[in-house]
C-alpha cells in the first residue's frame, strides 16, 4: 500500500470527494474510489468521510491505494514567461489558450507539460502528477501570474496564504456597458448551474465576493479593475455577468462577440502579493495588459 496526499486548490472547493480523487487516478474507476472510501482508505483532515463529502479549501486528503500508477506526461520544450524565480517557487505569465494542467482529455500543450520539460522532478507533486507544481489555476483563456511551488513545504506555505486570503490576485477587465459607481464590493454566492455545465449566481452557495475599481469608462464599456477575496470556480466571470456587465468575448457568461475578436474573455490577472515562501520577504508583482486588453483598449480609445 502506498499513501497519497493531496491538497485541494480553491478550484477543487465544494468538489464531491469521490470526484476529486477520481480526477487525480485516472487509472482506477470511480467505483473503485468509492469502494476505497466506504472502507476508510481515504481521510480529510485525519477524519473519514463519505464520498458525498464536498471538499473545503485547506482541507487535507490522504489516500492509501495499492494500484496507483503514476501518469504519464510527455514533457515539453514550451517558452516559458517566468516573472519571478526563487529556490522554492516561481511565478509563471501564463498565455491565454493554454490549460494549467492536463485533464482526462487533453494531455499536451499545457503549462504542466512545459513546467516539467524545464524543472523535471523539482516540482511539488502535493496535487499529483498532473498537477506537479500547481497552486491554483487561471481559466484556458485568462492570461496572467500564476504561482509554481518547486517543493512540498512551499507548496504549503503558499497554499497557506492562499487559504487564509493574505495572498492578494488582482485582474484586469473589458466589459459591456457603463458602471457608473467608481468601486464596490460584489457578494453573490456561486456554485454549479442547476442545469447547465457551468457556475451561477446560486442562493445558498458559497460566499463569494469580489471587489471592484474603475480604471476607465468609455461609451459602451468598462475598464476594471478586480480584487478577489474569496476564490471561486469562474468567480469573476460568474459576478459580473450577473450584474449584466458580462466581460467581453466570453460567450459561456453572455459577453458575445465584440468587434474586435479575441480568444475568449478579456481577462487578465495581473497583480500579485505574497510572502515569500520561509521569509518575511514580501513580493508584489505586476505586468502589462496582454494583447487582448491592449487591442480592445486602443479600439474603444478610437470610438470617442
């Protein structure tokens, strides 16, 4: 028997527990994992509990399987954007278009294929092979910072201020129409639509806030600025669509076509704060807009 250790990213938050593990064995069936759980092989917290249980952020998994094998991925000669190195960690500018890490379906051209043709084993393999070395995740086409743990005691440092919010992520945003308050706070629980694959506004969901700044208006559009507090599948996404300023170009949350075309939503994480991994070094990080904000920023600039 060998023993597993997982710990769920704010993406994996409200996750049944039987579909987490399966995601990360995808050599073993879900029945399989069921069977697993129901005979205590599998514990959160140090607790066991049923596979309906939904994952909470910072909780701890811990599995013990005796016919895991370890997936295989095809490192890639991939360019890296690395804005920021250290021995523990380091902090990726992520293209829109590219998947963090690999799923069930597509296994190449993600940012883990590249992580592990650059780093080989010195990436924290907390989350599983699929995931060595990742923290949290930005959506296929949401460019922007994302950290990468090299170890495990960094990955739980990080993960750490993650769970505890004193991590600041700070994005940049296009969307439909004017917003006339120059900054507010956004607190509308989300969790799965009831009928479509995809996050909603949901009573009795989790609390999800997000706060926001105008950095500029134009005649049919607003440039933001967005503060997560809490992290959420989609959570922006998901809060501005339901206040009827969908971001722009992101066709699953009502942002349609804009006229000028881009990869999906205009969407970028931009800023990022954090402690450096063992030290009271406090780093703060910020890039351009990408391509996207740029081209539709000088498009909106023309229409005045």
């Amino acid at each position: 028997m060998k023993k597993y250790c997982f710990i769920p990213d704010e993406n994996d938050e409200n996750v049944r527990l039987d579909n987490y593990l399966s995601d990360l064995f995808t050599d073993i069936s879900r029945a399989k994992i069921q069977d697993e759980i129901k005979n205590e092989n599998v514990f959160v917290n140090g607790q066991v509990k049923k596979s309906a249980y939904k994952l909470k952020l910072g909780d701890r998994v811990e599995i013990e399987l005796s016919e895991a094998k370890e997936d295989i991925l095809s490192p890639q000669n991939i360019a890296l954007d690395i804005i920021y190195e250290d021995e523990n960690m380091l902090v990726i500018n992520k293209p829109s278009g590219m998947l963090t890490h690999p799923t069930t379906v597509e296994r190449e051209n993600t940012l883990v294929n590249a992580l592990l043709y650059k780093y080989g084993e010195n990436l924290s393999d907390i989350n599983g092979y699929l995931r060595r070395g990742i923290l949290h995740r930005l959506d296929r086409n949401t460019s922007g910072l994302l950290m990468v743990a090299k170890n495990n005691e960094a990955h739980e440092f990080l993960a750490n201020q993650l769970k505890e919010r004193t991590a600041t992520k700070k994005y940049l945003a296009i969307v439909k129409g004017f917003i006339k308050d120059d900054f507010g706070t956004i607190n509308l629980p989300i969790g799965r639509h009831p009928k479509q694959p995809k996050m909603a506004v949901v009573e009795g969901s989790k609390e999800s806030i997000t706060e926001f700044r105008v950095l500029k208006r134009f005649k049919n559009a607003t440039c933001l600025e967005l503060d997560l507090k809490t992290g959420r599948t989609h959570q922006i996404r998901v809060h501005l669509s339901y206040l009827k300023h969908p971001i722009l170009n992101d066709s699953l949350y009502g942002g349609g076509i804009f006229k000028v075309k881009t990869q999906e939503q205009v969407l970028q994480s931009y800023k990022l704060i954090f402690t450096k991994p063992f030290s009271g070094d406090i780093i703060e990080l910020e890039i351009e807009p990408d391509e996207k904000i740029k081209r539709v920023l000088v498009y909106l600039e023309n229409q005045k």
